[in-house]
C-alpha cells in the first residue's frame, strides 16, 4: 500500500472514476492519506461524486507518471470519524480554507478490497493488494 500512496503523492493528480446509474464520471482528485492503516481520499458531501460513491462505492483510480500507470479498483467505505477526516485535513492544509472537520461536508472514504495494478509498455504489470 505504501508504494501506490508514493506514487500516488508523486503524481499530485490522480483521476477517479465513479458510477451515476449506468453513466462513468471521471474527475481529477489530488487527495491521498494513509490513516489507522488504510489509504483515504476526501471530497465534499454536496458534490456529485460523493453522491455516486454513496450509492455505489465501486470506484477505479488510474494515473500516470514517467511511463508507468496505476490503476486501482477498490470500493470507498465512507468513514464518517472525526479522527478520519482531521488526518486529511493535516495532511492538506491547504484545504482548510475550504474544508473543516466539522462543517458537516467534509467527507472521507477508505479503499476497501483495493486491487493496484502498475503498467508500463516496457515491463510485466504487477498487483498489490490491499
């Protein structure tokens, strides 16, 4: 888990692709935290894509850097702890300009049953689980 949070971090934008009835939504997101050993992303509860992950949480992530890409499928567990969602917030200051704990928005998801596959055109891809 710890090499895909690297890669993860390393590329800054990663993007996420969710499902809205049988419609694909795919948007940038830049968000990754390791907390309590699980890895997290966060968005905004009145955006759409927390509404898609709420009512399916299968998702995928998929970014690419120097030659070499990442997909992950996963399915986002909301974790509704404050805990869960200050660890984000410290992680990305620069959030708290838009983003509290408490604000009643600021929502966190972990990956669950995360299957990360690494590709590249001049290397066998390999899986990490977790």
């Amino acid at each position: 888990m710890q090499e895909v949070y690297d890669f993860l971090k390393k590329v800054g934008t990663y993007y996420l692709a969710t499902m809205e009835g049988d419609q694909p939504r795919v948007r940038p997101f830049g968000t990754v935290n390791l907390f309590e050993g699980k890895m997290y992303i966060q968005t905004g509860k009145v955006k759409p894509v927390s509404h898609q992950m709420m009512s399916n949480g299968k998702v995928e992530i998929c970014a690419f850097d120097a030659g070499q890409w990442l997909r992950i499928q996963a399915v986002a567990v909301e974790d509704d702890r404050r805990e869960a969602r200050v660890s984000m917030l410290d992680a990305y200051p620069n959030l708290k300009a838009n983003y509290d704990p408490d604000d009643g928005n600021t929502q966190v998801f972990y990956l669950k049953d995360a299957v990360a596959t690494f590709s590249s055109f001049t290397a066998p891809s390999r899986e990490v689980r977790f």
